[in-house]
C-alpha cells in the first residue's frame, strides 16, 4: 500500500487546465501546469471540493463497485444515514433497506443505529473526564486529515472513539456471526457512501490500525437500482420491519444532528471545509475554551451535502427530516445498560491517536531548510500579491513554495514575467541603437577631411 491512497482521482483526458480547482481546494492541493492539473497527493484530504467544481467533470471519487460482493459469502450493506435523504416521499427506512437486499446484499445494518452509540460514548468521555475543550468530534475523515495537517496542535482533542461506519461494520459482523455461523473473514461488510474521504478512511485509517470495513460503495452506483425497486415495490404497503434506528442516529445525516446526540452542555456545529477552517483557526488562537463539543462537517449541511450524492444538499435534508417525523419517538435498540458496557469496556475506543503528518519538508539539512525559508519568504515578499491564480499555483506564497521546490519558476507569474519582457525589450533597443565599429564614421575620430 502506498504512503498516500487518494480516493479523488483526475482523468487527465477531460481536464482542460481553467484552474477553477485551485482556487476552490482549501489544501492548496491542486496546480495546473502545461494546461493539466495535477494533485498533490501529501496535501489532499479527499474533501471532494475540486469534484464539485469542475465543470468538465474531470474529477472523480474512485469507490469500490458490486463486484467486490462475491468475494465474500455473506455481504452486508452499512447505509450512511444520508442515504435516505436521496429518496422522496418515504413513509419509512424499510423500502430502502429492502432495495439493499434486493441487489445482493444478505443483511443491512444501520449506520445510524452505530451513530446513537457513538454519540453515547463520545457524551460519557467529555462526562467522565477532565479533557481538554472543546472535545471535537471524530467522525468526519476529511476533517481529520485537514488537522493532520494545518492544525496538528489540536488533535489531542479529538474524542478517541471510532467512527459510526468503523463501529457499524464492527457490530454488523459480530451479529452475523452469532446468526449464521459463517467465519468473520467470509463476512464482508460495505459502507454507502456520500463522500469520497470514507474510502481513504477504509484504506487508509487513521484512529484503528486495520478497519473492518471491507468496501466501500458511492451512493451514485446504486441509487437508480434503489429507486426501482421502490418503484417496482410501492404497492407493497407493509415490508418486514428491518429499521432499528431512531430519530437521533438517523439526525447525523445533517449537521447538528451529531452535537444533539452527544448531548453536552455547550456545543457547536460547523459544516463547510472552508468554515472548518476558519473555526479552527480561531480555537488555536484559544478561542472557544467554554464549549464542551464541536461538530465538524467538511461539507456543507453536513453528509446530505457529500459530493456523491445524487440531490441537491437542502432537498436531501428536507426529505431527511420529514423521514425522521414519521419515524416518531421509540425507544432506542441497545439499552442504557449495554451502552454503558460498550463505553466501560471500551469496545469501541480508538486504538491509534491521530497523527500529525508533514507536507512541506524543504530540505532534510535543518540549516539549509532554514535558509530555503528565508529565500520563501524573499520570494513571497517579491511577488504582486494578487493570487490571481494565473500562474496555476493558488496564491502566491504557493507559487514561492513551488519555486523553492523546483516545480515552478519566477516568470510563472504572469506579472513577473511581463517586468522580464519589459526589461528586455528595453536591453535589445539599447542594443540595436549601438552601430558595430566596421559600419561607423571613423572620419570624425581621425580628423580627415
């Protein structure tokens, strides 16, 4: 496996270099050069930004596809609580669980039924303990990838308990053990997912040293295949009850719904990689010291919002809500007794922290690196400042790092390189006012007549 496994790809044949990707990256992750852009791979968190925004569609999430369930005897589908959101008019979670099992899936299990349990331990952690505040939330991969870089100060504050999708694929398993006797490797279980950063968090995790999530399936792949089934089903008033969530876990599906569920005396919600950012930067200032617990959601309006769902973020959270009202209040699935034994035993703590990871290593000579800085700096300083992005890096400082590295050049900037042109056309006119000795009057020189 490679140090860097990056579900954002770019097909180089449908990018046509119009830069609006780098501007929209909030790593910076993204130049373009010779009319192609390129991703730097130390520098993405697999956000979907740049999916969202290219207009030649030359961005794509690669995610797992239904092949991959006959690798295994016994597949069980962990839809995300978004995923209901997609589908309009539902009177109840079922159809669409029973679509699930209708395309190949043996069992379901629900990622917000995983999700109330989450909230419960990350509720009993900030109760139990003198932590650091605020408490953030550990759920989504994307934002913890974005503190693994620019905020690595601030990861000693992540609650140390696994994911709904980690804890879901955890349960779903132990459960169909118990239930058909199969091994636990013959079990292959298989998020839905709205956004790309859950397949890097699958190949890649970061608070667990091997997950137990075995694929990972785009809602875009399987939507169409849900919706006829429903269609195909709609006379069928009453399908065996399948749902066991409630309206809390299912509430993750949108923004806020994760800091009611955790229930703490203060806390907030955030959505919006690019808000995200702009919260933490504030929290490193030492901001935000009263609030208990925040929830951070790198897209906007929380996973209604990912980049592989198919409807637009504000119809999927309406639909969502509207589903959550006709589930109506019942008592949650796992009682209080189990919850607390889940959270005394620590079933589902992390097991690994969250690291810190390096983008910018200039030099591994800590004198020249010093001095490679200083020349960064020199640079920047050089520059128009405009961060106009013509140069196919997204600011300017950017350009100055990609100098530094030797990816880039100076007259790249479009401004720097017209002061070169400028200068040089001045030097040949200077150039061609000057007449070579063998065509001068050299009459005036001796005084002939």
């Amino acid at each position: 496996m490679s140090e860097y496994f990056h579900s954002v790809t770019l097909d180089f044949e449908k990018c046509k270099g119009c830069t609006n990707c780098i501007k929209k990256c909030p790593m910076e992750a993204i130049r373009v050069h010779d009319g192609k852009a390129t991703i730097m791979q130390e520098r993405c968190i697999d956000c979907g930004e740049c999916i969202r925004c290219c207009p030649n569609h030359a961005k794509t999430a690669v995610t797992d596809t239904l092949d991959i369930l006959s690798e295994y005897k016994y597949r069980i589908a962990l839809p995300a609580p978004s995923f209901f959101g997609q589908f309009k008019e539902l009177e109840n979670a079922d159809c669409v669980l029973h679509g699930l099992l209708s395309i190949g899936f043996d069992d379901v299990f629900e990622v917000a039924l995983a999700a109330e349990i989450v909230g419960f331990l990350v509720h009993q952690y900030i109760k139990d303990n003198k932590v650091k505040k605020p408490v953030f939330s550990s759920a989504c991969p994307a934002v913890l990838r974005l503190m693994q870089i620019k905020f690595p100060d601030l990861l000693e504050q992540i609650a140390p308990i696994l994911t709904p999708m980690e804890v879901a694929a955890r349960l779903a398993k132990e459960e169909a053990v118990r239930k058909t006797g199969i091994d636990y490797e013959d079990i292959g279980a298989f998020f839905i997912s709205p956004c790309p950063a859950k397949v890097t968090e699958m190949r890649n995790p970061m608070t667990t040293k091997h997950s137990a999530v075995n694929g990972v399936i785009g809602v875009q792949l399987i939507y169409k295949d849900i919706i006829k089934y429903i269609i195909k089903e709609k006379t069928q008033k009453d399908p065996s009850r399948l749902q066991k969530a409630t309206k809390l876990g299912m509430a993750w599906g949108y923004v806020t719904g994760e800091s009611k569920n955790v229930d703490a005396s203060t806390t907030l919600a955030v959505s919006g990689i690019h808000n995200v950012i702009s919260l933490l930067e504030e929290i490193e200032r030492g901001e935000l010291k009263n609030v208990d617990f925040i929830e951070l959601q790198a897209c906007i309006g929380g996973c209604v919002g990912g980049p592989l769902n198919i409807h637009n973020l504000f119809v999927g959270r309406v639909r969502l809500r509207e589903l959550i009202k006709k589930c109506g209040s019942k008592p949650s699935y796992y009682t209080d007794e189990e919850l607390l034994r889940f959270y005394t035993q620590g079933h589902y703590a992390s097991t690994e922290p969250v690291q810190p990871k390096a983008i910018m290593h200039l030099d591994e000579d800590m004198s020249k690196a010093i001095q490679k800085m200083e020349r960064l700096d020199q640079i920047t300083n050089e520059l128009p400042g405009l961060d106009c992005g013509a140069c196919g890096s997204p600011s300017c400082r950017a350009l100055a790092e990609d100098i530094i590295r030797g990816i880039a050049f100076e007259t790249d900037c479009v401004i720097k390189l017209r002061e070169k042109v400028k200068t040089l056309a001045e030097e040949i006119l200077d150039l061609a006012r000057i007449v070579p000795p063998v065509m001068a009057d050299t009459s005036k020189k001796t005084g002939e007549k």
